[in-house]
C-alpha cells in the first residue's frame, strides 16, 4: 500500500463527525473506495466515488475527492460506538482490476 | 455460495513445510483475487484471475508462491518451503471483473 496513504489512527467522541483523510499517487485511478474492517471479520466496502466525481454523499457517509491534489476524504456525521472499525482507502487503476489498498486508519469511538 | 469461502481459516506450519489455502468465490464471479494481509497492514495485491487464467501475478513476491483456478471457480495459493516471513492473513476476494471486492474472512497462516 506504499502509494495509497492514511494517516493510522483517529480517536473521536460518540455523536461527533470522524473525518478519514487518503492520498493517493496514481492520476489514472478510475475507482476510489473506502473499506471497513471489523475485528475478526473481512473487507467490506462502504462507499466508493467515480474519478469524474466531486464529491458522493450516502446517508452519514461524505467522501470528498480532490483529484488535483490526489486527496480522497471520508466523513462519518454522528459516528457512533459500531463506527469502531479499521478503513481503508483503495483505488483502482487503469485496466480496472488491480485495487491497491493503503495501511488502513483504525478509528476509536469513545463513549 | 452466498459469499466467499476460504479454507482454512487458521494455519499453523513450520519452516520449511508446504500450505494450500483454499478459495471458493461468489457463485458466477468470473474474476478471483489473491491478497496478503500483514498485521497492521493494508491487504497487498499478490494475484488476479480472470476465469481460469492469472492475468497479472505481478504481486507474489518469489517463485515459492504459485495459485492456480483450474475450473474457473475454487482457487488454491501455494506456498512452499514456508519461512517466517509468510505468516499473513492471506485474503481471497472475487467479482464480476471489475468494481467491488467481495472478500472472504481470510486464512491466517502461522510459519513458527
């Protein structure tokens, strides 16, 4: 995941907004997702945002793309003690197979 | 079946043995994923099938490493003459090409 970076930790309180924040290196990504990871248990995807996009909002989740600065953000409105979860930023990159992943950003919500 | 299917979900060998793990995709998923998960680490691509095909093993890191997808559906990883080093999660993932990653739970594998 050396090109897909998050910063790894981000601890918020119950009730407030949790923003994830992910760059990436390659301008040719056409997909870009956000996984959730929950102890014990696979990757799901959460929400994904085509390159030609802005921005995508899905009930509590926002993701924000600057693709001129290679910048993907998630935002969680309300997070709640369940959002407890490792995210991960992905893209895939031209030829729409190979999704690379970054390290991951373990959110903690505090009660 | 109604996700994906990985065998086993714990494995614990020594130096220098051989491993399979097993993969059964989603039902009708034409494309198959093999991914490594380090601890602490995001999943790092090791192989794409496209059918029975690997399109791109660009990701396993030495000739130790082998998969293969001879019907198209259930995928076995190979590793042989395990090291320390290989002890991951090893991830399998599948879809209909493109766009999603259905993933399984994993199969961690232990190298003592």
């Amino acid at each position: 995941g050396e090109d897909v970076e998050q910063s790894l930790f981000l601890s918020v309180r119950e009730g407030d907004s949790s923003v994830i924040n992910c760059t990436y290196t390659d301008s040719s990504s056409t997909y870009l997702y956000w996984y959730k990871q929950e102890p014990g248990a696979g990757l799901q995807l959460l929400t994904y945002i085509f390159s030609n996009m802005d921005m995508k909002q899905d009930q509590r989740l926002t993701v924000l793309l600057n693709k001129k600065d290679k910048h993907l953000s998630l935002r969680i409105a309300d997070t709640q003690t369940g959002d407890s979860a490792i995210y991960f930023c992905a893209e895939t990159r031209t030829g729409g197979f190979k999704t690379i992943f970054g390290a991951g950003t373990r959110l903690f919500v505090k009660a | 079946g109604a996700g994906v299917s990985q065998t086993p979900s714990n494995k614990v060998t020594e130096k220098g043995k051989y491993v399979e793990l097993r993969c059964d995709p989603i039902s009708g998923h034409t494309a198959l994923y093999w991914y490594r998960q380090s601890l602490g680490q995001g999943p790092e691509f090791l192989i794409y099938f496209q059918g029975t095909g690997a399109a791109d093993d660009s990701g396993l890191p030495n000739d130790r490493f082998f998969a293969v997808r001879p019907e198209g559906s259930v995928s076995t990883l190979k590793i042989q003459r395990t090291e320390r080093g290989d002890s991951a999660v090893y991830l399998c993932a599948s879809n209909e090409a493109t766009g999603e990653l259905f993933f399984g739970e994993g199969s961690r594998l232990t190298v003592l």
